[in-house]
C-alpha cells in the first residue's frame, strides 16, 4: 500500500519538474534570440564597419611621367630610374611609433639633414626629452591655465620659447638624422606613401632595409624616377620645371589638383611645356584599396587599376638644329661683345618656323651674364616669346600692306626719299642715309626708306606734309594701323601652345610724330616670336598660322620605345589677310630684292635657296638687369628672311637687342646670324635627306634579299 502511494506522488511530480525545465529553456532561448536580434539589427552595422573597416585611396608608387622627343624622335627629355625608401602611416600611427622606426632607419641609411629647422630641433627635443620639457613649464603657468588665462595648448608654445641655444646642442648628428626622417614620415598623409629617401639610394641600403622590412611597420623599398635631360641646357626653359616629392602640388593651384583626384605630394609641371600638357604626361595613378583593421592598421591591399605611364610628346622642333642655332648664337655673341663697341649687349633669338604649317623648328635665345670676371651664356628661348623690343624696319612690309590696303598709297606710287622738317624741330625725320632718290614700293622696301613709310604714315592719317609746319593726323589712324599689324601677328599674342605669352607694349601717346615713328617700326615693341609670325605670313600668301611646338601625342611603349601616335596636332589657320594676293606680292618682290641688292645683300646675295626677307634697325632705350643702364640710348638690330622666296618652307626672325651705342658703329649681327641659321637649315636637310635616302636603299636591299 505503502509502496502504491509513492509511485503515485513521483508520477505527480514528474510533470512539474518538466514544466519548470521548459520554462527555463524558454526563458533561455527568448534571450539568446533577444541578444541576436540586437547584435544584427540594432548594433550589426557598427560591428560590421568595426571588422571591415577599409578605405580606399590612390597609389603606392608614381607612375613614370611621359617623355618629350623633337620631331625626328631623338629623345629630349626622359626619365632616370631611381631606388627609393617610402613610409606609409596609418591613423592609429603614434609619434612614439615613428620616433621608433625613424631610430632603426638612421642606423641603415644616410640621410641629408640640411632642410632640418630650428623648429623641427625644437619638437624633436621635447618629443626625446618629455622630463626636461615638462620643467619647462612653471606652476605660475598652470595656475594660469587653471584660471582660464591660459590655454592648455599656449603651454606647448611656452616650451618652444623656453627652448634654448645650449639645450639645441644637445642633440647629435645622429639625433638629426632620426629627426630629418622622422621630418619626412610626418609630412605625409595617412594611408598615402611619403618619400624618406630618392635620392642617391645605395645599393646597400635597399639591401639592408629590404632585410628588415618585417621590423620596419610601413616601410617600404620602392622604385621612382626624376627627369633627365640628354642634351643638358637645350630647351630648358621652354620645357619648363615640375615639382619635386617634396614640394608637392603648387599652392597656387592646389584646389584644382585635388579636384582631379591629385595627392598633395604628387610631382606635376610648374611651368610651360611641363605645365601645358599636364594632362597628358602626367599619366594614370595606380588605384589600391586599403585594407585596415579597427585599430587603423593596415591588413590588405587590393589593386582596383593598374598605373600607366603618362603619354608622350612628339615636338616640332628639330634637335640638331636648335643645336647648331644655339652654337651660332653663342658663337656670335661673344664676337661682338669682344669688338668693345657693345657695352650693354647681352642677349640675341633666332626662331625658325615652317610657313607653310606654323610648326616651330627651333626656337632659340642666348644671354651673356658676367660672373666673377668670367662671361656666361645661358639659354634664355623662353625671351623669344616673353620679352619685346623695337624692332625698326623689318615690320615694313606690313607697313606697305596697310597703306594699300586702306587706299593710302596704290602699286604705282612713288615717293621723293628726302628729310622731312615738321613744326619747329631742330632735327628733320629722314632715312638711314640720304640720295635714296625717288622710289617705289619695291624700291623702298629694297633700300630700307623710311621718309617712303612716313609719307605713307601721313596719307593714312589725312595730312599733309609742309616743311616746318605741323602735321595734323587723324589720331584714329593709330587704330587702324594696330588692326592690319595685328593680322600679321604683331602686337597681338600668336597662340602658341605656351602659357604666359607677352603681347608687346603698346605706346599710350597719340602724337603725330609717333605715328610715323610706328610706321617704321619705333613705337611699339614686338616679340621675336611675332615677328617669325609676321615674316611667315607674308612668306605663306596671307595666311597667320598659329605656331606649334607639339607635333603629335603618343602611347609611352617600354619595349619600342615610343608608341601609337593618338594625337596629331593640325595645323591652324588664325586668320586670312585682307588684302589682295597683288598687294601681298608686291612686298614679297621687295623683300626678295633686299637680299639680291638692297640692305642684306652683302650677307645674302651669293644664297643658293634664295631667300628674301627684311633688315631692321630701332633706336631704343636700354632696359635690361643693370638698373644703373636703365634709360641710355641704343640701337636694336633685327632681320626677318624666309627661302626659298618663290616656295618658301622656311622663315625666321632675328633679334638681337642692344648692339652699339652709336650709329657710327653700326655692325650687322642680325645679318650674319641669319645667313649661318639658313646655311645651316638647308645643310641639315640635305644631311637629312641623304641619309633618308641610304636607309630606305638598305630597306629595299634587304626586303630583296629575304625573297
């Protein structure tokens, strides 16, 4: 009975029990679905970014920049492979981090520390020396920190200030080269690489930074690459300047570089050919995602594009004969500044241009400086276009154009070369010399009259010469001169693919007596690259080409060494004279009767490619760099020419500003530096040709040979 009763209290209690165990499985489980639930919804995204933490950036290494070559593909500019140490940082990077890894790098390599600061000595003492720097600071200061006087940070400058002489001096040699690296790893960016070292990288210490990469947390061996010059000065201020590692982007321009996707310390150009084609050299980054984990710390990377080198230019200039000009410049200057007859010469251009297409062949300027005793020459190409000078004669043609294109004088007009007295001056208006007799255009143009452009000045302006009487001109005839010279290019800029381009200065005075000075080229200045321009268009029929210094871009090709052409540069038109083929004609006789018996036949007449051209002559003021000079009276001498005259290809102007003092001295340097410069183009392309010749020959022999 006893036994009966038991059994049925343990079966009564059996289910209870149960029930208590499935309350509490219940209870569990709700709070292990609860937890869940906040995990992914409510905190997952947090946790998600926390252990997927990444963020994207551009580009480890540079990619090479494109190269520039001349138009016959001779290589110009390149670029020269170098070893290179980087240190990329990460947010979570501490001052203590890099202090540490900059200590382990000063003992593998050698490192400049001249751009070292007093300031960075001063940080750099304080982050060593935290006991000695917190003395520094007195309870005084912190009570006035305390009573709001104060800022916290004002006490960090207050240990700058209390740093002394005797304290700097503490630091060693090897001191600052821990703290010219750590220099370069602060100045970088997160996540984007900086450059500790580019220059002269041993062998040895890429070998021994290499070993130790694994101690070394975002170090990084590397390659880079700087430009490099085969033909040393040549072009070198015509091609310009980029900035280096350092330097970074150029402040003036830094918010337009970030917004095409720039690092503030990439390299680009600073200045003319570099700068202009930018976006062609420049090339395109290598993208990388960064990989980091919650602590900042890089884990991974993932390439998203490959880099490519930038494109490459082809220029229109022809290398070996920019060499030649610039050794008959330099070669000249030095004679006439060896005659004592020449005390403020110091520069000369020559730019040579294709008429027919307005590329720019070569495009030279030299200037003397005396350093120590000891006559320099440097190039000064980029003067041909940023510097203007009185020109004199050489602009008469466009004088003679003018005049008969606004009814101021017709082709059978003939004027009586004599002096012209006007008003009550002491000294008459004549030509360079006097008996030049009665003369036509061509007449004029060949012997160089100005009283035939003065007369031509007076008509334009509706007076009428009297001796000693005032002339009364319309001003407005200042006007329409300025309009025809500006459709040969003079006064105006000539569109060349070059920044910062002069236009010339413009006289501001609207005197009678001015405008016949402007008529023979006395008033306003010019650039020797307009009057390549302006001598072109006369040379072409009529038609202002804009010059061109870039022939065509190209795909960069490591294994041939210049690439697919994907550019050609067209040459363009700016502008037709308007004026009658007739008129244009008259002035090219006359410019071709100036070589054969006029003012340049003594240098030109014996010419095989007959050419024709213009001399000039402009009584001018000195401005140059002697200050104390500023203002003395001196002649410029100026040539324009262009051969052959019956199917020009070549044309060039020639300036050399400052020759003598006085007019008794008169020597012609522009005459004989344009005879060498166009013996030498025709000697070049006859080379050229010859030696195009032997290898299409070779071609041929050895296609034969393989059939």
């Amino acid at each position: 009975m006893m036994n009966k009763k038991m059994k049925t209290e343990k079966r009564k209690s059996l289910p209870i029990r149960l029930n208590i165990l499935f309350l509490l499985a219940f209870i569990i489980f709700t709070i292990v679905v609860v937890r869940l639930g906040m995990v992914q919804i409510v905190f997952g995204e947090d946790y998600t970014n926390e252990v997927q933490k990444q963020e994207e950036v551009d580009v480890s290494t540079s990619v090479p920049r494109g190269k520039i070559y001349d138009r016959n593909l001779n290589t110009i500019v390149k670029n020269k492979p170098m070893n290179a140490i980087t240190y990329t940082r990460t947010s979570s990077t501490s001052q203590e981090d890099r202090l540490k890894i900059a200590k382990k790098l000063a003992e593998m390599i050698k490192i400049d520390t001249d751009k070292i600061t007093e300031r960075d000595k001063k940080d750099y003492w304080i982050l060593t020396r935290p006991k000695k720097a917190e003395k520094l600071i007195t309870d005084q200061d912190r009570k006035k920190v305390k009573d709001g006087k104060l800022k916290e940070d004002d006490l960090y400058q207050l240990q700058l200030d209390r740093i002394t002489e005797d304290k700097l001096n503490e630091l060693t040699d090897q001191d600052l080269k821990v703290l010219a690296i750590k220099r370069q790893m602060d100045s970088g960016y997160a996540l984007t690489p900086q450059y500790i070292k580019n220059k002269d990288v041993s062998a040895k210490e890429m070998a021994v930074v290499s070993e130790h990469l694994d101690e070394l947390p975002g170090v990084d061996v590397t390659s880079d690459w700087k430009r490099d010059y085969p033909y040393n000065g040549l072009l070198r201020t015509m091609i310009g300047s980029i900035s280096d590692s350092n330097e970074g982007l150029p402040k003036s321009l830094l918010d337009h570089y970030l917004s095409l996707g720039y690092n503030r310390n990439d390299r680009v150009g600073k200045s003319y050919l570099e700068a202009e084609y930018e976006n062609v050299l420049q090339g395109q980054k290598e993208k990388v995602k960064n990989i980091t984990n919650k602590s900042g710390d890089i884990v991974d990377k993932e390439v998203i594009s490959e880099g490519k080198s930038g494109k490459d230019l082809v220029l229109t200039i022809d290398v070996d004969m920019q060499k030649e000009i610039e050794k008959i410049i330099e070669n000249e200057l030095k004679s006439a500044k060896a005659r004592h007859s020449a005390p403020l010469l110091d520069r000369a251009f020559v730019v040579m241009m294709d008429p027919r297409n307005g590329e720019v062949l070569s495009i030279a300027g030299k200037q003397l400086k005396n350093e120590s005793g000891k006559l320099k020459v440097d190039d000064y190409a980029l003067g041909a276009m940023t510097s203007s000078y009185a020109m004199g004669s050489a602009v008469k043609g466009a004088t003679v154009l003018t005049g008969l294109q606004t009814g101021a004088i017709n082709l059978n007009t003939t004027f009586l070369d004599e002096p012209l007295w006007i008003g009550d001056s002491p000294n008459a208006k004549k030509s360079w010399r006097v008996g030049l007799g009665t003369l036509g255009i061509q007449g004029a143009l060949e012997q160089s009259s100005n009283v035939f452009m003065f007369k031509t000045a007076i008509a334009l302006g509706e007076g009428h010469y009297k001796a000693h009487q005032p002339l009364n001109l319309q001003t407005k005839a200042f006007d329409t001169f300025r309009y025809y010279f500006s459709q040969f290019g003079l006064g105006v800029k000539t569109g060349i693919d070059l920044p910062n381009e002069a236009s010339g200065y413009k006289g501001s005075q609207r005197l009678p007596g001015f405008l016949l000075d402007y008529s023979i080229g006395q008033y306003d200045t010019y650039t020797p690259l307009q009057l390549a321009q302006y001598v072109s268009t006369i040379a072409n029929g009529g038609y202002r080409m804009k010059p061109q210094l870039v022939k065509e871009i190209r795909e960069p090709d490591s294994k041939k060494g210049i690439g697919a052409v994907t550019q050609s540069v067209q040459p363009e038109v700016l502008n037709k004279l308007d004026m009658s083929d007739q008129y244009i004609k008259e002035v090219q006789n006359g410019f071709r009767r100036v070589m054969t018996k006029g003012t340049a036949a003594g240098q030109f007449a014996s010419a095989s490619y007959k050419p024709a051209g213009k001399t000039g002559t402009a009584q001018s003021f000195y401005d140059g760099p002697d200050k104390s000079k500023t203002g003395t009276p001196t002649y410029n001498t100026t040539l324009v020419a262009y051969a052959p005259y019956d199917n020009p290809e070549v044309a060039i102007s020639v300036v050399v500003p400052w020759v003598y003092n006085d007019y008794g001295q008169r020597y012609s340097i522009t005459n004989e530096l344009g005879r060498k410069v166009l013996d030498k183009y025709f000697e070049l392309k006859s080379k050229q040709s010859k030696e195009n010749t032997a290898e299409k020959n070779k071609d041929k022999i050895e296609k034969e040979a393989t059939e």
